[in-house]
C-alpha cells in the first residue's frame, strides 16, 4: 500500500499541492483524476523523488519509501522517456538493464512485451519512426520489462485506439492481480470510468474525492432512481420528486429527503408509477464520473 501523507508542493511562490493526502491499494487500479494543471504529475513527480515536496511524505507499507523501494517502480512519465534514434527492441532491453536485469531475461521479456503490445514486427525500427500511439505502447514496454512491484503512469492511455487501450488495461490486471498498487493518471472520464476500482480527484492542487468507484458514484447519486415510464407528465407533480433528465424511455428523479426517506418515498412512486400504467424500469441510477467531476472541481 502507498500512501500519500498531506503532500504540499510549491513552485516559486506558487502553491500547486495543498495538502494532498490519498491511498493507492495493492491488488486495485487507481485512476487519478483532474483538469490540466491540477497537479496530477506534480504528485506522481513527488512519489518517485524526482521532486522533493516542500512538505508531506510518501510511506510505503507503513514506512517511508526509500530510493531502494523508488528503483522498484514502473513510471511512465508525462514527458516521455525514450531515445528517439535507438531501435525498440534495444531501448526496451537498455532500460531493463539499468534497472538491474540480466541481458538474456531482458531480451525474452522485450520479446514478450512487444508482442503482447502488438510491436513485434516493428521491434528493429527506431523509436522516432513509429507513430505516436505505438511510441506511447513501447513506452509502456519500458514501464514495465523490470517487472516492477509498483506502478505509477502518468497518462499511459492517451493517445491509445480502443483496441490498444484493452491490450494496456489487460497487462495493468495482470500487474494489479499479482499484488501491484497500480496508479494511473487520465483525462479520459469513460476510460477512467470502465478501468478503475478506485478513484482520486484533484483540482487546482486538492484533493476532492476519494474512493472507490462506487462508493463515489453512490455518495454523488443519493436519492436518484431512474423510471422507465411511457408517460411521466404526472412525476413532475409529486411532492419531493424533481424530474432531472428525460430519458428516451423513462426518467431520472430526485426524491428529495435525507438517509432512508428516499427508499421508503421510491416504493411508493413505484406503487404510483404501476397504477398509472407500463412499468419498464424502476431503479438506483448512479451519475456518470464526469458529473461527480463537474461537481467536485
Ligand atoms: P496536466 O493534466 O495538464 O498534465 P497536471 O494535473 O499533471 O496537468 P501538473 O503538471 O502537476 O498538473 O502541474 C500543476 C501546476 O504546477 C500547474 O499549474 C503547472 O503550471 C505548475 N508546474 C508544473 N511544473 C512546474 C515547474 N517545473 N515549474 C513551475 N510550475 C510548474
């Protein structure tokens, strides 16, 4: 487990992390979220020690993490790190090298990597000819051929076409399953969504939700229930309940209330809804994550 104890970081006189403060979970992927210039990379910068944070402190299984504990990890950083003239296959062995592994396992894990990564028939190109999708895919190559106990990738899925994106999530599981805290940044809100067990929000240098997916998406969602009625006309005129969004075969309403009240209100707007005709759907509905990050920011 890493945690990121009130972590305030300043450029100049610019203060770009107040007091920054979340966990990443073994075993789960985290997805990282805020708008340009929330301070995102800043924070993953402090985690790896490329920056020393004016005050805070990263603990790792309780402890403060050492340099010992940093080499272990896979970074994938935000400015890109790879030789722009050396083949592919080379680098991703170069670097597996620097981290400590031996040149014939690294040679068999480059194999491997490229060829899960879909790079294998370009393995002798260098790097600068490839595109930029596939110079983001031998990027995560290098993240990954030391086969690092931790990962922390600063927006490993930009650039990516759906299908490289499923290949990029698959090997995160993969890393996530066998025990790894995986964090990963984004500004892509439904790829966020789909990938992450638990997710962290950030604006302008705070933290502003935490969580798991669920949990977020729960505490952003209390008292909405979606309704699949044919006609609804008659919804807008019960008390406590704000129709929110028309939907092609129903709507979302709010039951206004606090803790229990709403459950009890939605049984009887079911009841209600059923004496004024067909009933296709009656149920919890859960706001997308761009709401909660429209609400939180
Ligand atoms: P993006 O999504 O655009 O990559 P981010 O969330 O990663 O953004 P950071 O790169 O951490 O944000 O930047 C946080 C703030 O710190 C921004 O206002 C940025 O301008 C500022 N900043 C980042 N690096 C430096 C630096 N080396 N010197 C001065 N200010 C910096």
């Amino acid at each position: 487990m890493i945690e990121i104890r009130n972590l305030s970081h300043q450029y100049g006189d610019r203060q770009v992390l107040k007091n920054v403060s979340f966990t990443v979970e073994p075993g789960k992927l985290t997805g990282f979220v805020g708008a340009n210039g929330a301070g995102k990379t800043t924070t993953m910068r402090a985690m790896l020690g490329l920056i020393r944070p004016t005050s805070g402190e990263v603990l790792l299984n309780g402890r403060p993490i050492t340099a010992t504990d940093r080499v272990g990890i896979g970074y994938m950083p935000e400015e890109r790190g790879l030789y722009p003239k050396m083949k592919l296959h080379e680098q991703i062995v170069y670097f597996a090298q620097l981290h400590g592994v031996d040149k014939a396992v690294a040679n068999r894990r480059a194999d491997e990597l490229l060829d899960r990564l879909g790079l294998a028939e370009r393995r002798d190109e260098i790097v600068e000819s490839l595109s930029l999708g596939n110079q983001q895919r031998a990027q995560i190559c290098v993240a990954l051929v030391h086969e690092p106990n931790i990962l922390v990738l600063d927006e490993p899925f930009s650039g990516l076409d759906p299908i490289a994106v499923e290949v990029v999530l698959d090997v995160l599981n993969q890393r996530a399953k066998m025990g790894a805290p995986v964090l990963f940044s984004s500004h892509q809100l439904e790829v966020v969504e789909k990938l992450s067990d638990n997710l962290v929000i950030i604006s302008q240098g705070e933290i502003k939700a935490a969580g798991t997916r669920r949990e977020l998406q729960e505490a952003h969602s209390r008292g909405l229930y979606r309704i699949g009625v044919d006609d609804h006309t008659w919804l807008t005129q019960q008390p406590g309940v704000e129709v929110l969004e028309r939907l092609e075969d129903g709507v979302v309403v709010r039951i206004a209330g606090d803790a229990d009240e709403p459950a009890a209100r939605a049984q009887q707007l079911l009841r209600d809804a059923i004496a004024h005709g067909r009933v296709t759907e009656f149920g919890r509905h859960l706001v997308p994550l761009t709401t909660i990050f429209k609400e939180v920011r």
